[in-house]
C-alpha cells in the first residue's frame, strides 16, 4: 500500500521515463511547504531542464500533460521557476483510509528486502550508577529497536556493558580493604561507585594505592580465584540492579554481552592485526596508524596540529600487556559478524566518542569488515536550566533510578488533580505510564544530535510536543467511543467534506512516510513530530465536526476517521516504548 506521497512519486517517475530516455534519476516529491498551495510538490521539472538545458516552466507544463493522475489528485499548479504542486482528492483520501481502517497494520507494509541488525544501545559501566545520561541510549536504542521491527528486519539488541577494564582494579583493591556484603547486596552501584571514587581519590596522591589497584586487576585478569569470585559476585548485583531499572523503563535487551564476554579473544585480534600488518608496535604499545589511502582531513589517525598533520593512532594494546576499548570493540564486531551475521550495526552513544567509532570504523574496513554497515548514531547532551550539562542541586550525577520515581510521582500528582475521583492505585498506575511516557517522549521528540535543555514543566504539559498531548488525544477518542457504547467503528463507507476532516484524513496518510523517515535517519524525533501534528489536527476535526450528533452515514464515516486516529496514535507510541491510558 503506497502512501499518497509514494504514488506521486511514481507517478511522477512514470512520466519522466515517458518523456525522456535514457531515464533521468527518480524524481522527489515532498510535502508542500505551504499547505495552502497543495499537498504534495515535485521539483522534477526544474532538476530536468538543467540536465536538458531547457526552461523549467516550460517542462514543467509538459510533465503536467503527461501524467495520469485523475483518480488521485487535480491537475497540478504550476508554481515559482517551475515546481509543480499536487491536491489531493477528497474521494481518494476516502478511499485510501477505508483501505487502512480494515489493515493492522495501518497501511505500513514489512520491507521487502529485510537486513539483520544488531542494536548496541545503553551499554553502562556497571561499577557506577545508571544516571541521565544512559536515559538517551537506552530510549533511543529502544526506539529504533522497535521501529526496524515493525519495518520487519530481524533486529538484535545487544547491551555491551563494561564489566571489565581498569576501573575493576580499583573496586577490587578498595572492596577487599572497606567492602561491606550487606551493602554489595542491597545497593551494588552506590556501593561500588562510592567505593571507586574512593580509591580514585587516593590513587592520586598515592603511588603504592596504584600499583595496589594494577595488581588486582592483573590477578583478575590472570583468572585469580579469589578476585574472579568477588568480581562475579559485583556482576550479579549490578546485573539485578539494572534489570530493576530496565523493567520499569520497558527496554528489554536478547543479549548483554559486555566487555568481559570478549577477553579471551583479545589477544588473537591484536596477533591478528599484526600479522596483517594493520597494526604495529610503538613505545611498548600496539596501536593502528594511518594507512595514506584517505585525504588527510579525512583520515581519523591523523590529527592536525599546527597546520600539520600528526599521528593519531588507535590504542589494542597497553604498553603493561592491558587491551583497550577499541580491542575490545573490534572483538565485538567480528562476533557479530561471525555469529549475528549482522549487515549493520547501530552504536547508540553519546557524541562524545565520535572519534573513537570513526578511528573504529576505519579499522574493522581494513580488517576486512567492510561489508557490515557500522552506524554510531550519535547524541547530545541532556543540560539543566543553567545551559550545562543536568547535574543535582549537590552537583553530582542524576541518578536514573531518581529521575524515573520523580517523573511517576509528578505525573501521579498531575492526574490526582484532574481526576481526584479515582482509586489511588488507578491514579498511581496512570502516573506510571504519563510520566514515564513524558520523560521519553521529551527526549526522542529532540533531534539527538541537539544537546537539549530538561524541564518537567514542559515534558509534563498536557500541551505542545509532548507525551501527555498525544496520550490525551488518544483518550478523547477512546471517551467518545464509550459514549457510542461502541468498542471500535462501524464498518462504513467513507466520506470527506470538510476542511477539518479532509486535513486530519490527509495527515493519517502521512503516517507510514513519517516511520520511514525516523527509521532511516535513525531519528524517532520525526515520528514525534507527525504524532504531535497529528494530535493537534484531530482536536481541530473534534471541535470542527460533530461526530456522535451527526447523521448516520457522516457519523459512521467519521467513527471510522476517529478509530483509525486512535489507532495510528496508539501504534505510533508504541513504535516509541510509550504506552497509552484509557482515560485520563
Ligand atoms: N560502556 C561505554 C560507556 O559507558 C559505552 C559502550 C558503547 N558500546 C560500544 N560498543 N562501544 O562509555
């Protein structure tokens, strides 16, 4: 099932190849930019006549007489140097929603060609609490998780947690002199990270505490009983105590294989990447350099300084024996290429490692992983009213677990006011869904690239861009429905008369191009827009056009307009982890 854009389009194609030959590139038809002029817009004839030397006006009234739109849209407008300008017909828009009012899938079709994704998304180190900051991966990754699973590819989630490296050293050093079982056990983060900044602190002034902490993590790396068993022991809690966060965030993972899943393959990539000759020994260390086949500017091993370029190298192996991160990431891919047989993988972590996944990237091509398409789908940073990066009044991290219970409780106080007649404990689970739906919705409506400014204010208003608008809309349609005494429309013929109602049709149409564009940017943000869009033109038809007063066969075709909203709202969420409430 084509949305109307995706019919123009080809409609538009189907000309073009008429017209000339060979056959140009596919043309693009886009939304109109102002929706007064039409619908749709093609700027066909202007890409055309360049190629052709001809005038675009000119071209654009030939394109005009040689396409076959009549069952669609009016005879386009010619505009400006030569765009061309689309309306839709209010007997096709009918038509196209009674299409997706009987299918379940909205009129959104699985791809025809599906890929295997891996998805490496939150991926915490586990010795320090989950903060903020892990917010935006865990809720993007799930996003896009769900989204290339309703667009029907096989997709992989994979939390590569950092369960190993350095920082155990220290936890080891510190929890064998001050550690306290009761408190591993009850609160395994707050323990462990109070327990590392200690150590960290001292290690700073004190030399024999840093050859202390090397010598346990050597231990553990050796496969010491002792250390192996205490380090089992911080995995296991820190493991409960994630999964606690992530039951109640609804972000589920098929695999966590962290850092320490690879250790044993870290030394075989390294002999590897020697023996290959993509990596080679320096000042005791083994690092990957520039290999000169890319223009300096764009090599990530070179970094200029001065106006020349120097080596940047990426860091496999430590001058002491230790593996880096890269290594470790390098393991990682040839796993999921060897065993996933992942065509692509999207990396969801923050900005701040750009250059560690393009130095990344640019190693597995040479290491013969070209094939794989590597994404680091990157993001800001979430800043507090002060424009910096969001910190406590205390001036500590924020704690996830902290963030969640705040926005439940909030949302929870949002509702007691509205709706002070209901049960407490229904009360209670509305706030869980509005709050929880309100503190994701605030960050996958951002653009991620975007370091955006938190507020509870306005991730909690019930209007503008935001969860509690698009969940309230659903809920209108959901009260109307009770009132019918209906649980969904009528199957019923469709028509569209008024601008209100012909506007809202037009926008459901909209919806599958909307998925497509969030998946393919790897930018949920989109699909926020076009919910909010959405619920903004539905409240416009709800107070424009009486439904349940209205005469049998416009009531009947407008219970189908308001079901089908429902429906592509409630859908929409979900593709975003959001849940919706019957009332609210
Ligand atoms: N644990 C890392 C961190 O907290 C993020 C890991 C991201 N995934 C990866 N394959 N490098 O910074």
């Amino acid at each position: 099932m084509n949305t109307p854009r995706q019919e123009l389009e080809a409609r538009v194609a189907a000309a073009v190849h008429r017209l000339f030959s060979p056959a140009p590139p596919a043309p693009y038809v886009r939304p109109c930019p102002d929706l007064r002029h039409g619908d749709f817009q093609t700027n066909a004839a202007l890409v055309l006549a360049k190629e052709a030397k001809a005038n675009p006006r000119d071209l654009a009234a030939k394109l005009a007489a040689a396409l076959a739109l009549a069952d669609l849209a009016d005879q386009p407008d010619i505009a400006g140097p030569g765009f061309l300008n689309f309306r839709l017909k209010p007997a096709y828009l009918a038509q196209q929603i009674s299409l997706r009012a009987t299918d379940s899938r909205l009129g959104l079709p699985a791809v025809a060609n599906p890929e295997t994704f891996v998805i490496d998304y939150s991926s915490p180190n586990i010795a320090k609490e989950m903060h903020v900051g892990h917010l935006r991966s865990s809720v993007l990754g799930d996003a896009l998780a769900r989204l290339y699973r309703f667009l029907g590819h096989t997709v992989i989630t994979d939390n590569h947690i950092g369960d190993w490296g350095t920082g155990f050293g220290m936890i080891l050093f510190g929890y064998k002199r001050d550690g306290d079982p009761e408190k591993l056990r009850q609160d395994p983060f707050g323990h462990l990270e109070s327990i590392y900044r200690r150590v960290q602190e001292e290690a700073k002034a004190d030399e024999s505490i840093r050859e202390a902490a090397k010598r346990e993590l050597v231990l553990l790396q050796q496969g010491d009983a002792a250390n192996l068993e205490l380090w089992n022991r911080f995995l296991k809690y820190s493991l409960e105590a994630l999964d606690t966060i992530y039951r109640r965030l609804g972000v589920k993972f098929d695999h966590t294989l962290g850092e320490s899943f690879y250790n044993d393959a870290l030394p075989g990539v390294v002999a590897d990447l020697l023996k290959l000759g993509l990596a080679r020994e320096s000042e005791g260390a083994v690092a990957i350099f520039s290999d000169g086949k890319l223009p300096p500017k764009d090599d990530p091993f070179l970094v200029s300084r001065d106006g020349k370029y120097d080596d940047n190298p990426l860091l496999v192996r430590k001058s002491d024996g230790g593996y880096n991160y890269a290594t470790t990431d390098l393991a990682t891919i040839r796993y999921r290429h060897d065993h996933f047989h992942a065509k692509r993988v999207l990396y969801i972590v923050d900005g701040r490692q750009q250059m560690h996944f393009r130095q990344l990237f640019a190693a597995a091509r040479r290491w013969g992983y070209g094939a794989m398409d590597l994404e680091h789908v990157w993001f800001g940073a979430i800043l507090g009213a002060d424009k910096k990066p969001i910190k406590t009044r205390e001036g500590g991290d924020v704690k996830l677990k902290a963030l969640l219970a705040e926005a439940e409780e909030r949302a929870g106080k949002i509702i007691a006011e509205k709706r002070p007649e209901l049960p407490e404990a229904e009360r209670a689970a509305l706030g869980r869904v509005v709050g929880l739906g309100a503190l994701k919705y605030a960050d996958l409506a951002q653009n991620r690239n975007l370091d955006y400014v938190f507020s509870w204010e306005k991730l909690l208003a019930f209007d503008g861009n935001t969860a509690p608008y698009v969940q309230n809309a659903y809920v209108r349609i959901r009260s109307l429905f009770r009132k019918a005494g209906l649980e969904q429309a009528p199957v019923a013929e469709v028509a569209l008369t008024e601008p209100a109602e012909l506007a809202l049709a037009a926008k459901l149409l909209d919806f599958a191009d909307s998925v497509h564009l969030a998946a393919s940017e790897y930018r949920p943000h989109y699909l926020c827009l076009y919910l909010f869009e959405l619920a903004t033109l539905f409240h416009k038809f709800y107070e424009a056009c009486p439904v349940l007063t209205a005469a049998a066969p416009v009531r009947d075709s407008r219970l189908v307009l308001c079901d089908l909203t429902a429906r592509t709202l409630r859908l929409g969420l979900d593709l975003l982890g959001i849940e919706v409430v019957e009332q609210m």
